[in-house]
C-alpha cells in the first residue's frame, strides 16, 4: 500500500486553515487593546504625574480652557448637591460602564476625576489607566482642598514670599469667579498669579511613517 | 514590546541597518523563490506557473497572521504600525496603471531589481522604465494631482470597512487562497510549458 | 525553492519588517527617493518650485537616508547572493521564442515607465501597497492588488505573444 504523503499545498493548507480559525474563534476585544502591566502603573503611581493641583484647575476654569474635562465620580445625589463648574459626573460604580468609555477614553479632552478626598478619584484613575486610557488625571485633595484652598483661601503670613501672596490673589480672584466665599476686589497693579507649570497631556507613541509613495 | 523603534528599543540609525538586512531576506526569497525570471512571474496570467501566486498570498496570510498572534500575546501595539493609507480613486486607478505595466513589462518594482542582479538586462531596461515613469509623475504633478488626492478615506482596515473581526477577515483569506491554489496547480497541470 | 516554502519565508520577511520598524516593504518608493534626490541635485530651483518634489524632500533631510532605500540595497545583496548560490548569474534578454529581444526590451521599457508611474499615484507598488497593505489589512492595499492582478489577467490574453 503506497503511504499517503501531503504535498506542500495541501501541508500549508491544512495549517493556515487551523491557524486561521483559531484566531477567527477568539473574541476581538481581546487581541486588539493594548493594556498597561501592574509594573508600568506602579511606575507611573510612583511618579505620581497624574496629580494636579487645585490652583491649575481654578486657572484653567477661570480662563475657560476648552480642553479641560472635570468629571465627578462621586455618586450622582452628591453631584446634584453640588460640583464644580462645567463637570460631568461619573459615578465610581458606573466607571466600566460602556456609556462612558468614549468620554474616559480618548485624545482630545484633559480629563481631571476628582471626589471629595483624593482616594475615591485615585482609585478610579488607576482602574481606567489599566485599561490603557491616556489624558485622565486626578484632582489633588479633592473637593475638600478645593474649599480649603480655592474658595477659601488663608491670607499667607506676612513674611511668606512673594510668589505665596501671588498665589494667594489668584486664588482669591479665582474664588470670586468660581463662586466662593467673601468676594474681595483684585486690586489694580497686584502682581500677576504665577503661572503654573502645566502638565502636557501624555503623548501617544507616535505611529510610524511608512508606505512606499 | 514591538514595533522595536517605537518602544526604543532599537535605535533610527539601528533601524535602517535593520532595512539593510530585511532587504536581504527579501531580495533573497524572492530570487530563490524564482522571481528573477520574467516568464515565470507572467506564467501565473497564463496559468503555466502559478508561483506569483503562491507566493504572494500565502506572504501576505503569514503576515496577517503573525500581526495578530503576536498582538493576542501581547507582544506588539498594533496601533502604533503603519496602515497604508487609502484614497480611493489611485489607489485603483494607480493599480490598473501598474498591472499594464505588469503584463507589458514581466516585472514588479521589486522582483526587477532582483532580476537585475543577477543579469536579466530587460529588467534593467525595465528599471531604467521604472524611473523614467517616476520622473513623469513628478515633473506632470499639478496634472493629476487632483486624481492623486481625491477620495481620502483615511487609514481604514479592511476588516473595519466590512464591520468584521480580523481574525474572521484573515480566516476568509486563507479560505479564498486555499481554492486558489487549488485551482492553480489544476492549471498548472492543465497549461503545461516546458521549461523555459 | 518549493513556492509556498517562499512565501511563508516572505511573510516572516514581511512580519519582521513591522515588527522591528513598524512598517511594511517597499521597492518603488526607492525609485521615487533616488529620483527626488537627484533632481535636487541638478536643478535644486526646481525642486523648490514643484510641489511634489517640495512634499518628497519636507519631511526628511536627505531623500537617500531613508528606511526603503536601505532596505533595496538590502535586496540586490541578497538576490545576488541567491543568484550566486542557485548559479543563476548570466547576462541574459528573457523572452518567448516568438518574440525578439528587441521587442522584449521595448516592452519592459514600457512596462516599467507604466509600474513607475502606477506606483507613485497609487502610492506604493506591489511589494508596498498591495504585499505590505495586506499583511496590516490595510483597505487600500487590498484594492491595489486587485487592481493590479485584475488588469494584468484582463490585458494578459493582449500581450501572449510575449511570453507563451
């Protein structure tokens, strides 16, 4: 009896075909994202650049930066009851749901999460950051050093230095703008706020040029 | 992870002596797969020798596959790879251009340099075509720039355009070549040439 | 080499090639980077009033340094190497025998002007858009290479004589 014997054609055949349906079986939500390992969160937690101050968001706000997305992730009644100015909320539970993915997950808007201590919001960065999402940041001190330090800011001690009384207008005028406590006039002539170094947001890696034109 | 110049992990200079030595592989393959002989990559348009192809798809399906094994494993940022972009009208007007050239001329771009080197002198008459036609196109620009422009469809994929997974897409392929070597060698069989 | 021992070999080629620069083969940009670079040489005035030379040359310094045209030298090193291996080196016009060498190499002038001319408005040739764009699924790719195998399988019965 002549041993059956596979041509190459028909050897080929037969392993893309099972290699082509292998990939064709598994989901593609799985082959396509690209997620960040436990080691690259913890260096960027390490790094801590996802932290942003209150008084580059009351700038931003004051100024009306388009780019700048507040989302609250507090449940909605505490939303309702109060937020800042121009955020949308996400409620921490909801945070995977697919209604919002579009919103965490894009290029264009500098989104900022904040609750009413720094955790609540840390924590939901750090579960979106895995998911790979870039641009989302996280409101330092939350809603309770914003009132502390926006709305209503200490006057610093009279031998602070001078950026500290800078600061301090700025934040006192920020205040008024955002709705704060006792509205005090910007005096004329006082020094400009200092400007604050602002993060940019992080750069995707850039796709390669190719092509054969 | 991959691409390797994107994640640094090798550097621009690296890279293009890395081109160097894909260039190698290819130019070899392609010689060794016989692509220096004008007649025999015309014979697939006959159906003597259907080694074009072959070749060609089963490349192409090995490259499609391995890009999406690899990033199953997580071993490369499909998005950072270039995808060829897509403008409709030269896209195909270009490619009917091209198979003229392909049917007329016995070679492509790539296969002519392999044929030059090894003394095939109507591929370098064809390369010496190649960069003629290329100057035309560029001193002739503001004639069809038009054309060259129109219908910018961005860099879509293939399998987005059908709505489809990749991986359904790819297993179409194989499906498609499959029968398609098939019905080669039965005309390979059927068309027989001597060896020429 | 059996063919589809060859292709396999050429998809690990072409696979490497995104791997390692996150791009696909090419052959004809080459051409275009060796044309663009020697215009700018000879009439540099030229170049900066042609809005296609200008969009060539933008983008990088010197046209010749440039991932393709590496990767071509590439190319002619190894198919020589294979020729060299396989035997294979000879000067030689390949042709039907109904045809002569005459007619053959008018025609792959032609041809060439043709690809040459195909490949820069359809922006890459067999290897860079149709090869290459396949391999990333790319739309376009896919319509290149039906394009090219469409036409030349509908003109093939015009031009017989040259090769059966």
């Amino acid at each position: 009896m002549k041993k059956f014997q596979f041509t190459p054609r028909q050897m080929l055949s037969v392993v893309i075909l099972s290699l082509g349906i292998i990939i064709a079986a598994v989901p593609k939500d799985t082959t396509t994202p690209y997620k960040l390992s436990a080691d690259q969160i913890l260096e960027e937690m390490k790094s801590g650049t996802q932290y942003l101050y209150p008084d580059l968001i009351a700038q931003m706000l004051v100024e009306g930066d388009p780019t700048l997305q507040l989302i609250d992730v507090r449940p909605p009644a505490e939303y309702e009851k109060y937020h800042l100015p121009g955020a949308i909320n996400i409620p921490f539970d909801e945070l995977l749901s697919s209604d919002y993915q579009y919103l965490l997950n894009q290029d264009v808007m500098m989104n900022v999460l904040y609750a009413n201590g720094t955790t609540r919001a840390n924590e939901a960065w750090m579960l979106i950051r895995q998911l790979g999402y870039d641009n989302n940041y996280v409101l330092t001190g939350g809603l309770n050093y914003w009132v502390e330090t926006i709305l209503n800011p200490q006057a610093p001690a009279t031998s602070s230095p001078d950026d500290e009384f800078a600061r301090y207008d700025f934040r006192k005028a920020a205040s008024g703008a955002l709705g704060g406590g006792a509205v005090a006039p910007v005096e004329q002539g006082s020094t400009a706020p200092a400007a604050i170094p602002r993060p940019r947001p992080q750069q995707k890696k850039q796709a390669v040029q190719g092509g054969c034109s | 992870m991959a691409p390797f110049v994107v994640y640094d992990i090798i550097s621009e200079n690296t890279n293009l002596l890395m081109a160097f030595f894909i260039g190698i592989g290819f130019g070899f393959i392609l010689e060794q797969a016989g692509f220096s002989s004008s007649r025999k990559l015309a014979g697939v348009f006959y159906g003597y020798d259907a080694v074009v192809l072959k070749v060609f798809f089963t490349a192409a399906i090995v490259g499609m596959l391995g890009l999406l094994f690899f990033s199953l494993f997580g071993w490369v940022d499909m998005s950072v790879i270039y995808v060829n972009e897509t403008y409709l009208y030269s896209a195909i007007v270009g490619g009917v251009i091209m198979g003229a050239g392909f049917i007329m001329g016995g070679y492509c771009p790539g296969t002519s340099f392999c044929a030059a080197t090894i003394g095939k002198i109507d591929a370098i008459v064809f390369i010496g075509g190649m960069f003629l036609g290329v100057f035309i196109f560029g001193e002739g620009y503001p004639l069809w720039k038009n054309l060259y422009m129109a219908e910018f469809m961005g860099f879509p994929k293939i399998s987005e355009f059908f709505g489809i997974n990749e991986g359904i897409f790819v297993l179409l392929v194989i499906v498609a070549a499959v029968l398609m070597f098939w019905g080669a060698e039965w005309a390979e069989k059927k068309f027989p040439r001597e060896e020429y | 080499m059996n063919p589809y021992l060859a292709g396999v070999l050429l998809g690990l080629v072409v696979l490497s090639a995104n791997l390692i620069s996150g791009r696909g083969l090419g052959a004809s940009g080459a051409v275009k980077s060796a044309i663009v670079a020697t215009v700018d040489v000879v009439a540099p005035a030229h170049t900066e009033s042609s809005e296609y030379y200008e969009m060539a040359l933008g983008t990088h310094g010197n046209p010749l340094n440039n991932w393709l045209v590496y990767q071509v030298l590439g190319v002619l090193v190894g198919a020589f190497l294979s020729g060299v291996l396989a035997r294979r080196l000879k000067w030689k016009v390949e042709h039907s025998p109904k045809i002569t060498s005459k007619t053959r190499l008018m025609f792959a002038l032609a041809g060439g002007v043709l690809f040459g001319f195909g490949s820069q408005l359809g922006r890459g040739c067999t290897s860079g858009a149709a090869l290459s764009g396949m391999a990333v699924f790319s739309l376009g790719g896919f319509i290149t290479m039906a394009a090219i195998f469409g036409t030349a399988f509908a003109l093939a019965y015009f031009f017989r004589k040259l090769w059966i």
